[in-house]
C-alpha cells in the first residue's frame, strides 16, 4: 500500500543522509546525543519526523538507526486503525526491554496517540519518559532537559497556528531527488470514523512564503520532485494565519489577498519550471474546477490525484459525513478526464463501515467499475474511541463480511490496475529515476507523472534523471520498458 501508508517503510528508523551527519557533528561537537526515531502511519508522520530531527539536530542530537546506541528512542506514532496503535505498543515493549541494558536511555511518543494515551503511557504503564502531540515539537528541548532532570515530560496541546513554517525540515532517509512538503496540518472534515480532527487538531494552512522557500531550497539542493502534504490540501485557504473555520472573520483586505489551493499550486509550479510537483490527498467535497485546471496547464505539475472516496453507497457517505454523494464524485471524475484525460486517479476505501449492507458493498464495487482506479488503499473500518460513529454507531458488520468485502474490493482494484496499465504499453513516457528497482540491481525505478511505478535497464543513466522510457509490459502496478534517451 505504497503511497499513504507504505508498509515497508512503517518502523523504518529515519537517519539524516551522512552529509548532513557530519555537518551536523561538526557543529555540535562529536559527543552528541544520539536520537534513535521511528514513524508509523501516513506521509504526513514522516514528513512531522523531519521536522522533529530538526529541532533536535539544534539541540545537538544527532540521528543513528542503533537502537541499542541511543540516549533518546522517539516513536513517531499513527492512531488511525487499532492495528497502527498495537504495532506501536509492541515496539514500545521492545524498547524497554533494551532500557534494561542501557538504563539511560529515554523513550519518547510523538504524534497521534499523545494525547488519548498519555496518562496510560506515563502514569499507568510507566513504559514511556515523554508524550509530544503533534503541534508541540517546537518544546521538545525543554521536555527533553525535563527528562534528564529525572522527570516524565508532556505536551499535547493542539494549536491554532502552528505550521512549522519556520522550521527547515531536516531530511530522513532521503534519496535526495523526492521530498515532501507540509502545507496544512490539522483537519475540519469530521469524518464520523476518523481520528485525525482530535488527534491533530482543526485545520490550518502555512504562508506560502514559507511553502516557496522550502521549495526553492530543495530545487537547489538537486531534489526533482516535491509533494504538497495535507489532510486535506484542496482546503488550504492562507489569508495571514489562523484557522481555516475563522476566515469568516478575517478582514475585507485578509479576504482580498488570501491564496487558495490553485493559487498556491500555480505559485509554487512557477516558482520551479523543472520541478515536478505532487500533493496529496484530495478530499472530493473541496477539489475545485480552477485546481484541475492549473494542473492541466503546468506541465511540471504531476497528472495524478489521489481523491478517497471510502464508499459507493449514498447512505453510507451520509453515515461517515462525507459531504458529497456518489453522483456528485462521479460529476468530480467526469471533469477531471474531460480537463486531463490522462490523468490517474487512486482511492482510498472503508468495507464494514457500521450498518454496511451487501447492497452498499454493491454500490462500492459498482462505483470502482466507473472510475477504474489506477491505484487504491483498502481498509477493513476499524472503530476509533472519540470518533462519532464510535459514540453513536455499533461495529455491527461480522468481521468475516468485512474481510471478504475487502478481499473483493482488493480483487477488482487489481484488475482495474492492470486494465489502466495496459493503457501505458506501446508509449513512451518521461519518468523520474529515484533508485534501484527492489527486483533487480541491473534495472532502475522511478515513476511517470501518473505516479506509476516503471523499471528499466540502468544503461548510463542516473538517479535524479528524467529519462524517456518505452513501455514494453506492465503488471498491475509496474511498468516496464527501455530508456530511449533523456527528457527535455
Ligand atoms: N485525510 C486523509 C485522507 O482523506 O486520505 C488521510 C486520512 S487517513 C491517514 C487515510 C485513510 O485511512 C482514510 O482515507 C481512510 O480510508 C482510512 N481510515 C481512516 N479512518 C479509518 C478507520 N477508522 N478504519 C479504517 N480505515 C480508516
């Protein structure tokens, strides 16, 4: 499930690249803390993990994949399904196991189980030093002399401005050419199944000042490619600070000069011609006509959207507050193939939501017939303490239906993959080298502008070219092809 969750990255231990290390030890002298840091759950988590190593990189830390070297253990976690927040307890055994051998070591959560699991990590389970929420990073070296002063430490409050716009993210196990770049944080959406409005607070959009000068490093740092990251980015609405749901209030002037998604997506495509641009995700309720439009007039802007939709049923989305119905998305998908006919389009997907009939399960498979998805992300619904349909909805499809719901979910999103697939062979398409195909030494990988992963014979080419590729086969995720050369 590459993308939203990649599940080989999840509890991958994050490492500034060896430049920066050394940078980094210069500076600090070489007797700084080493920080051991892992990250579950969405880009966004990643992306927060960057800006984490950051401020502690300041604070003289520097970052080692050793677990057993580390003075300070840091789990970035994920409260979206209870299956995330088991993985974290598992690793969070682990690490006291090792504490037992390094007794000075400390151990810190990050992120979206902070704040509903505080208490129990500190007080009750005694397992954790430190519990960080989300939009506290920026306190995180005052809470680490807290712990070396011998006490537990604990900052969960949610802001209303906190972007860390101000913060140059350091990055973690990068390939140096993709990187994300944070534009919102929080959400409004209030889902009925989701987490993420109480875990990570209301929504709030960063300046674009701030968006630019992150991009125009990179650019300068040879990266290739950015993607904007949200929760819900065709929500970002700037208008000098504040939370979205307060821009009724704003001034006539604040009003007049504010910069919405397209505008944003069209500064930051201009500001970098050879940049190929990304972002996710897209809500359906908020992506607007002019933001398809600017993708379609940008060639640098990646013909891609990933737009979840999580049921095909009209009762269904009414039950999970989603603001549209299937006939409105379908609108949504006419459009977008009518604007950028080759553009791909992914989904994120929820089977057994409460009251999920075999007649809405129907509707999900119809509605993915319409739109053939070139990818998707199929989840089991797993109920979430705090969320609406928690309080107000039984878990009341048998966990069988579910399973085999998504098992069919996953069959048909397979044969879609591989109907638009098939679509790429004969063509040639420009694609970006991020590294070694997992398959094989010989072959590299990178990715068209749909987002499709392609691998090809290495010859002379190089990570971070743009190299014209021969589509010659394909699975239901791959291509595969010959370089003819590089792109313009
Ligand atoms: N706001 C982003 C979005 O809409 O894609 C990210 C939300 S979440 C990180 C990614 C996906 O997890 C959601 O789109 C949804 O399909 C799934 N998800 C969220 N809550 C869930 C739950 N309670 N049970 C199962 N899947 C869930």
């Amino acid at each position: 499930m590459e993308k939203i969750i990649d599940e080989k990255k999840q509890g991958e231990s994050l490492v500034l690249d060896p430049q920066k290390e050394t940078e980094e030890t210069v500076r600090n002298g070489r007797d700084s803390r080493k920080l051991y840091i892992e990250s579950y759950g969405c880009q966004m988590n990643f992306s927060d993990s960057e800006i984490v190593a950051s401020i502690l990189a300041n604070a003289g830390f520097n970052t080692t994949q050793q677990l057993e070297e580390a003075d300070l253990v840091l789990i970035n976690t994920c409260s979206i399904r209870e299956k995330a927040e088991q993985t974290v307890r598992k690793r969070l055994e682990k690490f006291n196991a090792v504490k037992k051998i390094n007794p000075g070591m400390k151990v810190g959560v990050l992120g979206c189980m902070a704040e509903r699991l505080k208490s129990k990590f500190l007080e009750e389970e005694k397992i954790v030093d430190m519990v960080v929420g989300p939009d506290a990073y920026k306190d995180l070296p005052n809470l680490v002399q807290e712990i070396d002063e011998g006490r537990n430490a604990v900052n969960v409050i949610l802001s209303k401005e906190e972007t860390y716009g101000d913060v140059a993210p350091v990055r973690l196990n990068s390939n140096g050419i993709t990187a994300f770049v944070s534009i919102t944080r929080g959400c409004d959406n209030m889902c009925t199944f989701c987490v993420v409005p109480f875990t990570r607070g209301r929504e709030r959009s960063r300046d674009p000042q701030s968006i630019l000068e992150e991009v125009n490093e990179l650019w300068e740092k040879g990266y290739k490619e950015v993607t904007l990251l949200g929760q819900n980015v065709d929500s970002y609405l700037w208008y000098g600070g504040g939370l979205k749901k307060d821009f009724e209030t704003a001034s006539d002037i604040q009003k007049a000069t504010a910069v919405n998604f397209a505008g944003l997506l069209a500064m930051v495509a201009e500001a970098q011609p050879g940049l190929r641009i990304r972002f996710s995700t897209s809500n359906p309720q908020d992506m607007t006509l002019d933001a398809i439009e600017v993708m379609s007039r940008y060639k640098n802007i990646c013909k891609y959207i990933h737009l979840p939709v999580q049921s095909g049923s009209n009762r269904i989305l009414k039950a999970m507050n989603r603001l549209h119905t299937r006939e409105e998305y379908f609108e949504l998908i006419d459009n977008i193939r009518k604007i950028i006919p080759d553009c791909a389009i992914s989904h994120d997907m929820i089977t057994g939501f409460p009251t999920e009939t075999e007649e809405d399960h129907q509707d999900t498979l119809s509605l993915m017939d319409y739109v053939k998805y070139d990818f998707g992300f199929m989840f089991a619904y797993s109920e979430r303490p705090g969320t609406l349909a928690a309080r107000k909805m039984e878990d009341d499809v048998p966990e069988e239906a579910k399973k085999r719901r998504l098992t069919e979910i996953i069959n048909l999103q397979q044969q879609h993959g591989l109907y638009r697939t098939q679509q790429h062979l004969g063509k040639t398409e420009e694609v970006l080298v991020e590294g070694t195909s997992k398959k094989s030494d010989a072959h590299w990988m990178g990715r068209n502008t749909q987002n499709t992963v392609v691998v090809f014979p290495k010859e002379h080419y190089n990570i971070g070219d743009f190299v014209n590729v021969k589509i010659t086969d394909c699975t239901a995720a791959t291509l595969i092809g010959e370089a003819v050369g590089y792109s313009e």
